[in-house]
C-alpha cells in the first residue's frame, strides 16, 4: 500500500496550520495529502438538535473548507479528503496501515487538552503506532522559521532512539536541512556508580567524552545511509527536556521518541515529548519507539 500525509481538520485555525503544514510535508517527500474530518452521528434528547442530515452537511462543509484552502496555497500537492464516520482518535488512528504520518493542530503553550479536538490529541499520540507531527500556529500559520535544522533528540541506547534517528534524518533528506542531533545525561547518584560503567567512561576518557562516544555511535548509521545531510552533534549535562527544549528555539522541526507507556488512567507518551509537545515553540514530532 502506497504511503499518504494524514492530517486531521476540525475548522479550527489550529488545524488549518496543521494541514497547510502538512500539505508542505508531502510536497517535500513527493507524497499524496489525505485531509480527515471525524464526525459520527450520536442523537441526543434535544429535538432541536436531531437533525442528522444538517450536521452531516456540516461536517462535509468543514472538509470542504479545509480542501479548499490547501489546495489554493498548495495546488500541487496530489490531495485527498474524506469525512470518517468514527471518534476522532478511532478516526485518524484507523489511517495508519497508509499513514506516513499523522499531522494535527495544537493550541499552543497551556494544558495537553489544547490539541486537535478537544482532548483527543494526547490519546491519538499516545496510541499512534506511526509518527505523530502536532503543529502549532499562530494567526492561522504554522510557527516554523523558513531556515533552520531539524532537532532531534537520542536518548538511550543505538536501539532505543533509531526511530526517532530514521525520521529526522529522513525529513531533512526531503528537505534539504541538516540534523541537530542533541544527548542530555545527568550525573548518576553514588549508589549508580558500578566498576563496569566506570570502567567505560574511564576508556572513553571521561564522563562526557563517554557521552559524546555514545551519541556518535548511534548517529553512525545514519550519517552512512543519508551522507548528504549534515549532521551537529550536541552533548550537555542536564534533563533531556529541558535540553532539548534550550536548543529548540531556530529548529524547524523537534522530533522526540515514546516508548508505550500504560499509567492508571490509560497510554501515557512520557515526560520528554510531553514537555516538548507543551512548551517548543516549533512543530513536534512523536514518534514511537519499537
């Protein structure tokens, strides 16, 4: 099956930055754009509200609006539009076996619930087994510099961060940017402290030299697979978010990766991409880790 963009709209000026976003994504990878709107018909004990074929027009008038607008910023992007008859996480979650990724709109700085819909945004992140990109936008436009690299953050292990790894390099490939590829670490309490792990930092030559050596590691195959890009490598003591968040501020793009996490109240995306995805002034990119 032929890969295609996902973005969701919902009329709001949230989503038509997240689909104008979107529509700029797929030119650069040579991709077909697909606009998705959930609605799902649910009758309520209001007679003045029972009329189903009204609000079906309604929701078709919200695509329509959306297509409307993408095509005229972007008439060459190959687009396709559909009105699917489900929750909005049911929705979009139900594109992934086509999705490349999935785009949706984000209100800005202030509580999870401000993504697409209501607060569905957090549950489609969380539960999305492709890339999730959330696109902020001011006066109706996404919040992205016309220049700049694509941050990327590896954390963990090679393993751990190749996800996270493989779409950066692969959407700076598309666009012609380089990688700021950035690895926070933090001094371990004493009791962490084994004769193996210092072993390694001491044949590295030190604590951040071991860091350094690590982020290498894990950027070498890709710098082999996409040698034309160019690559910045960032170590720096201190918490991932916090990191990543400093070195955000010219990013045109901040990819995190999530591991499925489940806490009592259901999928949690974690504290990293949490904090980028409440507090980066650029798009985020969520994608899970295997």
């Amino acid at each position: 099956m032929s890969r295609e963009i996902v973005a969701g709209v919902d009329g709001s000026p949230e989503c038509l930055a997240a689909a104008d976003w979107a529509a700029r994504e797929a030119l650069h990878r040579g991709l077909p754009l697909r606009l998705v709107h959930a609605w799902r018909w649910e009758p309520l004990d209001i007679p003045l509200v029972q009329d189903k074929a009204g609000q079906e027009r309604a929701a078709e008038a919200v695509l329509r609006e959306a297509e409307a607008t993408v095509a005229r910023n972007h008439p060459d992007v190959v687009l396709l539009a559909e009105v699917l008859h489900d929750t909005p996480v049911a929705a979009l979650l139900s594109t992934e076996a086509r999705a490349e990724m999935v785009v949706i709109g984000s209100q800005g700085h202030g509580a999870i619930l401000g993504f697409l819909l209501g607060s569905y945004g957090q549950q489609i992140i969380a539960a999305a087994g492709r890339p999730v990109v959330a696109v902020r936008s001011r006066d109706g436009q996404p919040t992205e510099p016309p220049a700049g690299d694509v941050l990327v953050g590896q954390l963990g292990t090679p393993e751990d961060s190749a996800a996270a790894l493989g779409f950066a390099f692969a959407t700076a490939a598309a666009r012609g940017a380089s990688v700021r590829a950035v690895r926070a670490w933090n001094l371990p309490p004493l009791y962490a402290y084994s004769p193996g792990s210092m072993q390694l930092a001491d044949e590295a030559g030190g604590l951040v030299p071991y860091e350094e050596k690590a982020l290498r590691e894990a950027l070498a195959p890709w710098r082999k697979r996409f040698p034309e890009v160019p690559v910045t490598e960032h170590v720096e003591l201190g918490s991932a978010g916090q990191v990543l968040l400093s070195a955000s501020g010219a990013a045109q793009l901040l990819v995190v990766g999530r591991r499925a996490k489940r806490g009592a109240v259901g999928p949690r995306i974690g504290s990293v991409a949490h904090a980028a995805l409440h507090l980066a002034p650029c798009p985020v990119a969520v994608i899970p880790q295997g």
